[in-house]
C-alpha cells in the first residue's frame, strides 16, 4: 500500500514488514467501551461538564471533619445525576456491542481452497474473493467481478446506506464477466489499484489489472458494505475495503455536535451564580472571621469555635469559614438543570414526531425530530436558506415544450407562465390539470419523413442519460425508468412517447427499440454528469450511419460556450431559452458532433489511460473530456415543468411576516428563478428588485444601497465569490435590508459557503433547507438542518436535524414548536435558577443569626431532595405542554413568532438577574413569614420552637412559594397540572412524616408528632403563598393590561375575535408600532 493509493491482489495475504496485517480486519467496533474502560471513562465524560465538575469539587469539600453538612448530602444528588447518565450510556453501549456481536457472527461465503466456503463477516480480509446470493447483505466493499448475467449486471438495495429505495444497478467490466467458477477465479491474475479508504458513497477511483491488461474501474463496479443483492442469483467480488475502511463504517462517524443558543449561554451563567457563590462566602467569611477574632477570649461562646488549632492559626479558620460557607450555599447551581433540559427537550422532539398536522398522506412521511440539543433553536430563525427544485417545487417534472433547430414544438401554459401573465394584465387560460407536451405539427414530423435534426434530438436523449430501465409489464412499454433525477426520468419517457424507447443498458452497448424496431447501439464512452461539469455526454456509433458521434447535454451556459460558431440557430435558442424561463421551464441544451473513426480511437486510449488512474483521476479525465466536448452542432433545447408545491406560497408569506429573511438558492437560470420567485410570494410587485451580476458587481451594489422601499436581491452565482470576499462587508448590510434574497445558478459549493458567511457576519440563527445531496452541505452549515424526504434521495434527510415532508410543514415547524419550545426552555432554565435562589438565600439570611458561623439551617436529607421531590416535575410539564394560545392562533397570527422568538432580552442577563432577585424575594418572604408566625412561638406545654421546627417551615414556605410561582407561569391548565403543582405542595409534610417513622434523620425525630399539629405552621404556609400570590396576579393583570400588539393578537385568538380583517390590516405595519412591542 502506498501512501496515495491501495493495490490489492486477489487470494493473496496482506502483510507488512513484520508480518502482521496491513489492512483492518472486517471487525467492527461500535460500543465505546469495555468493562474495564466504562467506569473511568464515562465518569470523565460526565466530568467535563462544568456544574458536574462543581458538584465534585463540593463533594470533596464535604469529606473535611468541619463540614457544616453530611457529605451524603451533596453526594446523593450528584449520584442520581451521574447514575442516571451512566446507566443510560451504559445500556445503550451495551446494545451497540450486541449488536457488533451479531453484525460480526453473520454468515458470509469466500473462496478457500478452490471452493466456496462459509464463514463469518469478520473472518473476511481484503483480497478475499467473496461470493454473494439473493437478498443477501454484502460484507465488505468489493469490486463487482461477475453475476449470473450474461451481460455482467446486478442489482442492489442500498437503503442501508443513503435511505433510497430504488434499487442501483451495478456492471462489472468486461474481461470479468465469465469468472464465475472457483478454478478460473483462481486462474485469472488479479490486482486492484484504488483510493485510499474514505468516505464518499458516491466515488470510488481505481483499476483492475487482470492477466496483464489493466482497466478503469468506477463506482458502478464497486459492491458496498451494507447493501443487499437484489434481484440477481448470485455476483462474485474481490473485497478491497474491510471493517472501520468501508464506506459505509467512515460514514459513520458523528456530525458536528449543534449546541442550542440557549445551552451556549448557559456556561457563562452558570460562571456568574459562581462568582457570586464566592462573593457572598467571602463576604460571610469575613463577618464571621472578625466576630471570631473579637469574641475569642470571651467563653460565652466556647462552642463557637471548632477546635484550638483555629484559635492559634487564623488563616486556616478564615479557610475553613470560606469553605463553609461556598458548602452551606452551594445549591445556588442547580445541580438538576442539564437532566430537566434533557427530559424536557426529548418530550419535544416526541411531540414535533407525532404531529398528525405534519404528516404527508402522499408520501407517508411525517416530520421527524432528529436530534433533541436544538430544539428552542427552531424558535429563533432569522434566515432561511432553500433549495428549490424538490424543496419549493415537487420535483415532478414534466416535459412541456422544446425547440429544435429553431423552432418551438409545444402548447399549454404552465402556473409559473399564467402567474406571470396575470401581473402583466393578460387573459390567459389557467393551466390544465395534467397537460403534457402536445404538439399536432410535431406529431406530423414523427410520421413522416422526420428531419435530421429531430432524429438527433430523440437519439440523443434516450442514450444520452443514466436511467436504469426496470421490466415492469403494469408499465406502458414493459419499463420503469429509474433515474438519479426526475429531470432524466422526464426526458427519456418523453422520447419514449415519440417512438425512442430506451430498452437495454451493456457493458458497451444501449438498446433503443425505434419505431418499433430494436436496435443495438456501440456504446464507446460515457462522460457523465457532474455539479461541476453541469453536462453529460455520450460517444456511440450512429445504429445506421455507423459513423461515431458524441451528443452532449447540459446547462445552457456550458453547451452554448463549446458550439463551433455563432449561428442564427443559436441566436433563436437563445431567446427561446429566456421565453422558456419566464413561463418558469427548467431548460437544457443539446448539441452533437460527428467524428473521424481514427481521432475516436486516438482518444478512447487517452481516455481509458485517465480513467486508470488512482491519484488525479478527475483532473486527467476533465482534460481528456475537453479534447472531444467542444466545437460542438447546436440541436435545441428542451423545456421541463416543475410545478410548485402546494401550500408554498403561504408558507413562505407567513415566514416573511415572522420576520425571517428568506433566500433561495438554486442552480436555475435567472429569469426562471425570478417567476419562480414571484409564484412563491418570495418577490412581490411592490418590491425594489436589484439584480447583481458579475459583470457589473460593483455598480449593482451601488443602485441597491441607493434603493428606497423594500428591497430584494437577484444575485448570479459567478457574482457570489465576489460578494462573499471583496464586497462581503456591503453585502451583509444590504442582505440585513432584504426579506427576500434570490441566489441563481449556484453550485453546491457555494450554498454551503453562503450559509456560512451569513451565519458567521450576522451572528443569526440560520435554517437551511433542501431535498439532495447537493443541499447537504449548506444543511450541515446552518444552526438548523431541514432536510425533505424527496425523490432525490435521502442524503439532505440524512444529514438534517429535522425531516419533513413538503416545505408547507415548516411553517408550523416554525411558527408552533420552534415559538413554543423557546419561551418554555427559557423559562425552565430561569426558574431553575429561580427556585435554587429563594431555597439557598436563605442559607445567607440564617447565616446572619448565626454570627456567619457557616452552619446550615435545613436538615441535611431534606436540604438534599428539595430538587428532586418537590420542584422538577411541575417545570417539566410547563416545559412539555404548555402554551399561550392555542396551536390554530400561532399559525394565523405568524408576526408572534416576530414578537417572541426574535426578542435577544428573553435570554438576557438583565431578565436572568430579575429572575434571581425573585428568588432572593421570595426567600425573605419564606424566612420572615415564618418569623412572624413562628419567632416568639411556645406550645401550649411550654415548649419554645426548635431551630429544626423553624427550618422545617422555611422549607414549606418555600415549596410552596416556587410551586406558586411555576403556577403563574402556566396560560394552559390541565389535570396534569393540578396534580403536579399542589402535589408538590402538599407531598412535603407527608415526606416529613414518613422521615420522621423512618428514623433517617435525628433532627426530624418526633417532629412529625410535636410540630406538624401546630397550627402556626399552616399559617405560616398560607401567610407565604398569599405573600408572594398578590404581586403575581397584580403582574399579571399589569402585563395583560397593556395595550401592546401582542397581547392583542393574543386576545383576539382566544376571544375568536370576528374583526380579524382589521387585525390583519394593523399586523401589516408592525414596524410602525415596535414602540408597544413587548
């Protein structure tokens, strides 16, 4: 093995200097860890989190002999924390490594020996020939030797690797195809020379020398791992990639982990409750230190102090008193908040999933959460990014019209045409449902004496293509025309219709049965389409004339620049491709060239030369291609429909009233993206529309920075490199201006630095939607990843966060769960803070009474499951279930979206300081009430109240004070919610009871008995919650009170208010009133 490329020769072991094996076994290894390993790794893990990390450090502090507090009591928390974490990675590890036993133990058949031999998939190495049946999984990557075709073919499932249902048809080369029994697989001298492992699905560089003569192989020769043989007896393979080198295992790596806005902002307050934890511990320290250093002769207060060490080293007892204090108030970070996010965030991905309003009955999909860290992201959007062709249109292609040699052939009117139409002021007729291309004139050539040039036109498109034809006898011609794209699909079942129909594809032949007549035509090479190439080509042998032609079809720009000449013919495709694009037509060019026989052969050793290269494949066969695809005779064009998706336009109207910018991005003409624009409400009449070419980049900028009124871009792909370097500072300011971007004849590599750049210079959250592999790398760009399950595959689903069926289902992607999720996990994030604050304040309040002494005042078992018992599931259900209005009013009124999600101080740390001043509010609340009630108390038996009895109706007050304020928070009361909030309440002085039997704790002996009867612990209870209820509501009715946009949104949707057309009317000109926004 070199350090470029592999060479594998067949049946031989492959070993290095020392004798071991030079490639990785076919073992594979999924689970992270082993017995040994899980402990000490996974406790590293879980250490890396920063409150984790705190919690330790407490819980080290603890094991000191002067702890204020049991060590058990910040130990048991961390524990379930830790515990619950662990147990979970540990079953799921558990459940990859039984997997990998069984992926592992799978049986396999290779050649040993001169026969076919079972044994196990990781028993295989590379250089092993492997032998594979019907339905049965492929073990490693392989080179596709033989099958029991004659004509070298095989058909495979590959859903196990990019989602596609449609079965791939792979072809071994010719000088394999008879090697199908042991003793001439033993015979033939085989050597593999090919990329290095990676892990691109798609490509695969290499040759195969057999018995001396070397040949190219490709993708269409290669067998992956995971795949299934289909339809095919049996196919021999030579395995070039084993184990963690196989495409399907270097896949399989993780995608870049999305942390939310949210859950990045969470650190630095989580920094902030630290520094203030020491603050205050210093402050305490101090006090305590110098009443410490005044009273220390004094033995009134002997006790205070913890042994004589402290008395003769005075830093050590200011040490210990810091410390003390750091312990007493630790729980100021709650040690709950990343498992509450986790739950909650897992209850809203489930819901997202099961929303019936987002189920596609066409395509029996339904939106699919695929992950749970982003989901209060989807509430923030402030770009949307989208392909067009699948994403904003179905992807159903229909061929409409075409012209050949200057003439148009074709009638009807398509949405996009009748759309234009109707903004020029013409009566037109709407289309008709189902048209099809129909041409009487046309139907005449075809019958006939059919010109030259129409004969090039339907030769050319049923050979020049990558359709696999799959025998169906329900079908018309007894066919299936399965394509990577519609477009191809489209073409071929048009000239099909014509009388050219595409029957058989050979190892160097392709069968079209014309007018009825079979014919086998030479197939010499095939240039195939590429992103970067934007064309196809064919080289054949004419069935009649024999002489070798190439036809070639691509994207306008490319063919029209590798003509001969400028000719009229040109000059009239030319504007027969701008008429073709105003009416929103997806066009192609087509051009051909007759060749001399010994220029063909010259160039088909040039081209096999090129194709056997491992290392610079593509550049040597990009240059080899240039040689031949030039100088080329223009035939015409053809005209494909790709209607719109239903429910667009109203979805991308809602999103720009959200206040979203919205782009699309696709490799279109640019007149065609423009109507296409106009039909989605993308671009409206009443908008600036500025175009930015290449040519003139610089005065285009100028004219739209000196634009009045709304503004929108039209910007050509080769002006992009441009704007997003030289210009990018001017551009983010005029795209921060526009609601409306349109991006046109842009390649995959670009949307994805598009993404990019805007994400990076505006700091905004970015969506990226799109349906092919092509919107993968802007999907895997953006904050958010949608990906729509297409018929192009599904790789964009694949490499989303999110998979949704149409682009209408976004809009409540959106606008519902992304508006919800966000103010629901702000407020679960702030009230965890909130109510950690109003418990642990106290703490300092108390410290104040005990001369900063660094005691506790709660029991050490109740100070460890106030989290656990009495305040996680109400924020829990808040966070899962509740909602402001109702799901139809989210969807009417989008401008909430605006009003909410877009609103930075909703994560700010001025309402994150407020939210903690509530808690040390409502901490006095719960320790003077309590005084008030409880201060001066004695018993009917003369008993006055112990420090426990007080602690213990601290403690009430404040579960019940945070279960009030939680309370507050919900608009949306169910069952669920008065179970959970009162019986959080009302659970504490049953749990009191039960420690009290239980004997757990020595401060809550007998309490139950003595001091729950008392009647002044009730009131101190009601006295509280009555306290803090009274500025709630009046809060509350303030807020509602205030004439602001959204509270009258919000009225209106839950009054059904019948005036909703002037609501609409006053909803358009938000802008006008952001004084009264919230």
């Amino acid at each position: 093995m070199s350090d470029e490329k592999r060479i594998v020769k067949a049946l031989k072991d492959h070993l290095n200097a020392k004798g071991k094996p030079l490639f990785v076994s076919n073992s594979i290894r999924t689970h992270k860890y082993t017995v040994l390993t899980f402990l000490p790794l996974n406790l590293y893990h879980q250490f890396s989190r920063l409150a984790n990390f705190y919690f330790l450090i407490i819980v080290l502090l603890l094991q000191f002999k002067w702890a204020p507090i049991s060590a058990n009591a910040a130990l048991f928390p961390l524990v379930i924390v830790i515990g619950i974490s662990a147990i979970r990675e540990a079953i799921e590890d558990f459940l990859r490594w039984r997997s990998d036993q069984r992926v592992n133990a799978t049986p396999a058949t290779k050649l040993v020996n001169g026969a076919f031999t079972e044994c196990r998939w990781d028993e295989i190495k590379v250089g092993d020939i492997i032998y594979l049946k019907k339905n049965e999984q492929i073990p490693a990557d392989a080179v596709f030797l033989s099958s029991n075709e004659s004509s070298g073919t095989a058909y495979v499932d590959t859903c196990n690797l990019d989602g596609e249902t449609n079965l791939k048809i792979k072809q071994a080369i010719k000088e394999t195809l008879q090697l199908t029994e042991p003793q001439a697989l033993i015979n033939a001298d085989m050597q593999v020379e090919c990329d290095l492992p990676n892990n691109n699905l798609y490509v695969f560089n290499g040759n195969i020398r057999v018995n001396g003569s070397q040949h190219p192989l490709d993708d269409a020769a290669l067998f992956l791992r995971g795949s299934i043989l289909r339809n095919t007896n049996f196919a021999i393979g030579l395995v070039v990639y084993t184990g963690h080198d196989s495409k399907i295992m270097k896949n399989s790596c993780d995608a870049r982990t999305k942390r939310s806005l949210l859950e990045r902002g969470l650190n630095w307050k989580l920094i902030s409750i630290f520094i203030t934890i020491l603050c205050l511990s210093l402050a305490a320290s101090i006090s305590g230190f110098i009443y410490e250093q005044k009273t220390i002769n004094e033995s009134m207060v002997w006790y205070f102090y913890r042994n004589k060490e402290n008395r003769r080293n005075p830093p050590y007892a200011f040490f210990i008193l810091f410390v003390s204090h750091i312990i007493v108030i630790n729980a100021m970070i709650p040690i709950s908040l990343y498992v509450t996010l986790e739950v909650v965030r897992v209850f809203q991905a489930m819901f997202v999933t099961m929303d019936s309003e987002m189920y596609d009955e066409e395509i029996g999909v339904g939106c699919s959460s695929r992950t749970t860290n982003i989901s209060d992201d989807l509430g923030q959007i402030e770009y949307i990014f989208s392909d067009k062709t699948g994403t904003l249109t179905r992807n159903v292609m229909d061929f409409m019209k075409c012209s050949i040699n200057g003439k148009i052939y074709g009638s009807g009117i398509t949405e996009v045409g009748y759309a234009a139409a109707k903004r020029q002021g013409l009566d037109v007729e709407p289309p008709k449902k189902n048209q099809k291309f129909y041409d009487e004139k046309f139907s005449q050539l075809l019958k006939s004496d059919t010109p030259e040039m129409v004969k090039h036109f339907l030769l050319l498109l049923s050979t020049c293509h990558s359709v696999i034809p799959e025998k169906d006898d329900t079908q018309p011609y007894g066919i299936i025309f399965q394509a990577p794209s519609p477009d191809e699909a489209a073409l071929v079942q048009a000239v099909a219709d014509m009388g050219y129909v595409f029957k058989e594809r050979g190892v160097d032949y392709i069968k079209v049965e014309i007018n009825g007549e079979e014919k086998k035509i030479e197939l010499l090479a095939n240039l195939e389409f590429t992103s970067a190439r934007k064309r196809s080509s064919v080289l054949i042998r004419h069935p009649d004339t024999k002489k070798c032609i190439i036809y070639m079809k691509g994207a306008d720009d490319t063919i029209l620049k590798r003509l001969k000449e400028e000719t009229d013919l040109e000059i009239q495709t030319r504007q027969h491709l701008v008429e073709f694009s105003n009416s929103g037509l997806r066009t192609l060019c087509l051009a051909y060239k007759e060749l001399d026989e010994k220029f063909v052969q010259d160039w088909l050793a040039r081209y096999k030369e090129a194709n056997c290269l491992v290392v610079g494949r593509d550049e040597a066969v990009s240059k080899v291609s240039e040689e031949i695809e030039k100088d080329m005779n223009l035939i015409g064009a053809t005209a494909i429909e790709d209607k719109l998706q239903e429910g667009v336009p109203d979805a991308i109207d809602s999103c720009l009233k959200a206040g979203i910018h919205c782009w699309m991005i696709t490799g279109d003409k640019m007149e065609t993206a423009i109507n296409i624009g106009f039909a989605c409400s993308l671009l409206s009449s009443d908008m600036v529309i500025v175009k930015i070419n290449e040519e003139t980049i610089g005065a285009d900028i100028d004219k739209a920075e000196a634009a009045v009124g709304d503004l929108a871009l039209v910007i050509h792909g080769a002006a992009i490199p441009d704007l997003l370097d030289k210009f990018v500072d001017r551009f983010i300011e005029l795209t921060k201006r526009c609601h409306s971007v349109i991006c046109c004849r842009v390649s995959p590599l670009q949307k994805a630095q598009i993404v990019s750049v805007m994400r990076q210079k505006t700091k905004a959250m970015a969506l990226a939607i799109g349906d092919g592999a092509n919107d993968v790398g802007m999907i895997l760009e953006a904050d958010v990843g949608v990906g729509i399950s297409g018929k192009e595959g599904r790789q964009a689903v694949l490499a989303s966060d999110y998979a949704i069926g149409k682009f209408r289902y976004l809009k409540r992607l959106l606008l519902v769960h992304g508006r919800m999720n966000l103010y629901r996990n702000i407020e679960c994030i702030f009230y965890s803070f909130y109510k950690n604050m109003a418990f642990t304040f106290n703490q300092m309040i108390f410290a104040c009474y005990s001369h900063f002494s660094g005691q506790t005042m709660y029991d050490g078992v109740l100070y460890t499951i106030f989290n656990v018992f009495f305040t996680s599931v109400p924020i829990v259900v808040y966070s899962a279930y509740d909602r402001d209005i109702s799901l139809e009013a989210m969807m009417e009124y989008p401008e909430l979206y605006k009003l909410d999600g877009k609103k930075k101080w909703l994560q700010s740390y001025p309402l994150f300081l407020l939210n903690l001043l509530y808690g040390v509010v409502h901490a006095f609340c719960a320790f003077y009430v309590t005084f008030l009630f409880c201060g001066n108390f004695v018993s009917h038996d003369g008993y006055q109240i112990t420090l426990a009895e007080y602690a213990v109706t601290v403690y009430q007050c404040v579960v019940a004070i945070v279960n009030i304020k939680i309370a507050s928070l919900f608009k949306y009361w169910n069952w669920m919610v008065w179970l959970f909030v009162w019986g959080s309440i009302l659970i504490y002085p049953l749990l009191v009871l039960l420690l009290d039997k239980m004997k757990i704790s020595r401060n809550l002996a007998g309490l139950s008995i003595r001091w729950l009867r008392e009647p002044v612990y009730w009131f101190s209870t009601i006295g509280a919650m009555i306290l803090v209820s009274i500025p709630i509501v009046l809060q509350i009715l303030i807020m509602d009170g205030r004439n602001s946009l959204r509270n009258r949104i919000i009225f209106a949707s839950r009054a059904k208010d019948q005036s909703k057309k002037v609501m609409s009317q006053e909803l358009s000109d938000v802008s006008k009133i952001n004084d009264h926004i919230l």
